[in-house]
C-alpha cells in the first residue's frame, strides 16, 4: 500500500472514530438519550458512554499524529471534531434513531405509566 493511501486510510478511521465518539458523549446526556430512546439512561451506561466517548476522541488523536507532524495533526484533529459534532448534530435534529446503532449495549429501562 503505498504512502498516500496508508495515510487516506488512517485519517478515514480518524475521522470514523471522532464520529462515534462525538455520538457516545451525545447518547451519555439526558437530552439527547430521551431524543434516540424515548427515556434517559441509568448513570452507570451514562458513565461507561462518556469514558467510550473520550476514549474515541482520543484514538482520533493518535491516529492523527500517526499520519503527520504534531502541529499539523492537532490541526486536523480539532477539524476533524468540528466535522463530526457537525454530523452528530444534524443526525439528532434529523434522524435521531440512527444514533442507536452506536450503542446497542444500552437498554433504557420502559417508562412506566403515572399513577
């Protein structure tokens, strides 16, 4: 594989990393569970969202470094997460639910009916 194209291919996961993790820290907030599973989710998947979610960020970052300088990487990092907060943004005002495909370990407890 030659170089340019080791590099496509790494900042393609970069970007595809920076996605979901953007969409893990989303699903970890109240609002945004209630927009994609009609209830928010227990504090203990809320947390284990927010650790995934970093922790996609942060496998952005290294891949990132791994295809340039650091200068130019954290350039591209920090656009890179514009990009996808963009994405993740529009993807809850438009079309909530296909957010569910990035945890499908999560069960939200069914609402139960007032009394």
């Amino acid at each position: 594989m030659s170089e340019s194209m080791l590099s496509a291919c790494l900042l393609s996961a970069a970007f595809a990393s920076a996605i979901a993790g953007m969409g893990w820290l989303a699903l970890s907030m109240p609002v945004h569970a209630q927009q994609v599973w009609g209830d928010v989710v227990s504090p203990v998947s809320a947390r284990a969202l927010r650790w995934v979610g970093a922790s996609g960020l942060l496998v952005a970052l290294a891949l990132c470094l791994a295809v340039d300088h650091a200068s130019m990487a954290t350039l591209v990092w920090v656009m890179t997460l514009a990009a996808s907060a963009l994405a993740i943004a529009f993807a809850l005002s438009s079309r909530p639910a296909w957010l569910r495909g990035l945890a499908p370990w999560v069960r939200v407890p069914k609402s139960r009916p007032a009394r």
